[in-house]
C-alpha cells in the first residue's frame, strides 16, 4: 500500500479580520514547526498579503478558499488566480458545499475552475459530500462519485497530482455532528475505488483524500487512523491555534 503523507489544513471561512489573521497564523506557525504532516491555512481573501509575511520559509502552506474560473477581465467580485498567486498563494479550496449550497456553483463551474488551477501550476483541495437528505435517501455514494466525475472530468492522470480530494459531508459540517471513522472511511473507500476504474490503481493509492466536518482535537485522532482518510479539512476548530495545533499534533 502506498503511504500517503497526512495532510491537515484549516478553512477560516468568513472568519479574522487582518490583524486576527495575523496573530493566529503566527501561532500555527511557531506551532506546526515539528509538524510530522503537511499543514495549509486558507484565510479570507483580504487576509493573504498580510498571512504570506507570516508563513513564508515555513513549512506552512498558503491556501485560499475560492478562485474565478476565468483568467481575468468583467467578473466584478470575482478573484483571479494570477492575483492568487502574486500574494504567495499555493493552493486553492474548490467546490466547498457553502459554495454549491450557497452561491450555486455547479459541478460544470467547479469542473472549469479545477481544469484553470491545473493549467496554471496551482494545487487544489477538490471538496465533495452529500447533504443530509441525499443520505438519509441512501444516495451517498451515489451523490459523491457523480461530483467526482463531474468535477474532475478531463483531468488526466498526471495532472491529479495537483489534486487533494476532501470528503465534507455536509451535514457534518459546523454542525458538531461528526460522520462515524466507519462512515467516513466508507465513503473515502468508494472515491479511492472510484479513481481506480477512471485512472489507475496507483494512481487510487496515492490520492490524498482529506475528511472534514466537525473534526476536533477528541476525533481527529480516530478518523485520521483510518485506512483511506489521509487528512482534515477543518473549519470551526482551525480558528483557535491550540485546537488546529492539537488536531496537526496528532499526527505522529
Ligand atoms: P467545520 O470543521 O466547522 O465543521 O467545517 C468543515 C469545513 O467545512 C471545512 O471546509
């Protein structure tokens, strides 16, 4: 089996004005120093200048949350990737269900802003999860290979390499409700099996498959165990340092 090196970063949301940004990230930092896996904080868009100073030549990575999936010119509102990657950002969170839920971003818009972060050299967190309805209705499987095809449609086996995939299901998310280990490592086993048919078997062992909703420092350690979870998506918990470093810290 291929040993795939955790991976644990923190969505701040709609969360920390600048000057809160600033003094968490300094926190992560001094704290992750010994991190024994891969750690990425994606503040509010405002935020990454400022957060950049603070990360850079550590081993923290800069994420943001959301990109256009358009190069540049009339998008009013919108951010493009070259001025993601002017402040020092690395990787960007594509497909978030506030961002479906919310702001309707449908599988075809998410699908066209992986295929431009891969173009241009940029990592992607790749999120998918099905809502409480499409479970209790027993579609979850169902709900999430259609959003991984859809998503990852003409995207190439080599070009996943900039590709993290994180399972949310939506129902966990800042809920406090928690997807049992064995519900979670169900469904990353389906992706994991999912991306074997569309791909390879090597290429299935070597995806990075994040969980996220509600992880904590008292679960983090039980999902992380699991075979197929590779990794957090944390929101609520990666807004205090001592929780997002305690959740990194049990990665040993
Ligand atoms: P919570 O950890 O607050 O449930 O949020 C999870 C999430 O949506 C991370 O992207």
């Amino acid at each position: 089996m291929a040993t795939r090196k955790k991976y644990i970063a923190g969505n701040w949301k709609m969360n920390k004005l600048t000057a809160e940004a600033v003094s968490l990230a300094e926190e992560i930092v001094e704290g992750a120093k010994e991190a024994k896996c891969k750690v990425m904080i994606a503040p509010p868009f405002v935020a990454l200048s400022e957060v950049k100073k603070i990360v850079k030549g550590t081993n923290v990575i800069l994420g943001a949350q959301n990109m256009a999936n358009e190069k540049s010119g009339a998008h009013t509102g919108e951010v493009s990737i070259d001025m993601l990657k002017d402040v020092g950002v690395s990787v960007v969170i594509i497909g978030h269900s506030e961002r479906r839920i919310l702001y309707g971003e449908t599988d075809a818009l998410i699908n066209s802003k992986i295929l431009l972060a891969i173009k241009e050299k940029m990592n992607v967190i790749f999120c998918v999860g099905e809502t409480l309805e499409e479970r209790e209705a027993g579609k979850a499987f169902e709900v999430v290979t259609n959003q991984v095809i859809n998503g990852l449609k003409d995207v190439t086996e080599k070009e996943l390499s900039f590709v993290t995939i994180a399972y949310e299901p939506v129902w966990a998310i800042g809920t406090g409700k928690t997807a049992t280990e064995k519900d979670a490592d169900d469904v990353h086993k389906i992706i994991r099996e999912l991306l074997e048919k569309l791909y390879s078997k090597e290429l299935a062992q070597k995806m990075v498959i994040q969980y996220g909703g509600s992880v904590k420092p008292e679960n983090a350690g039980a999902l992380l165990a699991m075979e197929n979870i590779d990794g957090a998506l944390v929101g609520g918990a990666s807004l205090k340092a001592e929780q997002f470093l305690a959740i990194i810290n049990s990665v040993k």
